[in-house]
C-alpha cells in the first residue's frame, strides 16, 4: 500500500510493516488464506470517498491490498502508518477468507496508540478483545529508536484444519 505499482514514489506518512500468522484453532498453520486490508491515507481519509481533484489524495498511496499466507501461516503488508479517521483511533481494516473456515472481518489497532483512549469504539472492548484487536509494536532494529516499525497481528480462525486430525480411538488401541 506504500506505493502503487510501477511508481517511483512513495506514499505520504510512516512506512510500517504489518505482518502476522492465521492458525485454526489448535494452532495449525493456514496457507492459502486470502488477507485484504483498507485503510484511511496519512491525513485520515479514505480516498475512494474524496472528489476526484481533492488536495487531500495521495496519488502515491494504495488505499487497500492483498495477499495470501504461506505454507508457514504468514502475511505481510508494507503500508503506511494510518491516522484517526473522524473520532475513530487509527486503525486497518482487515478481512480474511478461507474456503475451510468461516471470513473474518475486524480491525486492527496500534499497541500504545494515545487516541486509541478517545476512540469510543474501542473503549467499548473489554481488555481481553482489546488484546484481541491490538497489533504489537516493535522496531525493525531495536538498537535504532528511528527504524521502521513492525507491527504484529496473529489470527486465529475458529475451526479445525481439515488436514489436522486425531484418531483417538486406533491410538488408543493399535492394531497388532
């Protein structure tokens, strides 16, 4: 999203990673699932919503992408650090598909973020969703305060991977 293809540029604001794993619920990685996000530009508007010759559009910024998690579980995304969209903390919307489990759409939020004390939405969480949709925070070298943050939200789809399976009952009595 930090710069659109072919295009020398980059986009307006903070380049930071997003990156994270999905898992089903025993914790069995998920290749193959479809990862979009969306997200407001860094002077907090989402693109598609301005006119056409608005002075707020960057040019340089793709507004949403995709990807598709690898056979270890994992998606990344080069993006710009968002900014608070009316009274609602910065965030990234973010909505995964996969044809064994159910979608999931949510948003994600900023560990330590200070509007996200201002954000109605948000404090209307309890701790646990709170913990739920907050992508922590750490530096691509923790020796250099200014490198590029990498934030790190993991997903776990509610189900079992088809692939993943048990058979209690011939572990419990083999067959000689």
């Amino acid at each position: 999203l930090a710069k659109k293809t072919g295009s020398f540029y980059a986009a307006k604001g903070e380049i930071i990673y997003l990156t994270g794993n999905i898992t089903d619920s025993f914790g069995v990685p998920i290749s193959n699932a479809v990862v979009r996000i969306w997200q407001t530009n860094s002077a907090g508007w989402y693109q598609n919503l301005l006119v056409k010759d608005s002075d707020l559009i960057d040019e340089n910024f793709n507004m949403s992408g995709k990807t598709v998690t690898d056979n270890l579980e994992n998606y990344v995304f080069i993006t710009i650090m968002t900014w608070k969209y009316n009274k609602h903390a910065p965030h990234i919307n973010i909505d995964v598909s996969h044809r064994q489990f159910n979608a999931l759409e949510s948003e994600i939020y900023f560990q330590n973020h200070p509007k996200n004390n201002q954000d109605y939405q948000y404090l209307s969480y309890n701790d646990d969703q709170k913990k739920l949709l907050t992508a922590n925070v750490s530096l691509t070298n923790g020796l250099n305060p200014n490198s590029t943050k990498l934030f790190k939200f993991n997903i776990t789809l509610e189900g079992i991977h088809k692939f993943k399976g048990f058979n209690i009952s011939t572990q419990a009595n083999p067959k000689i």
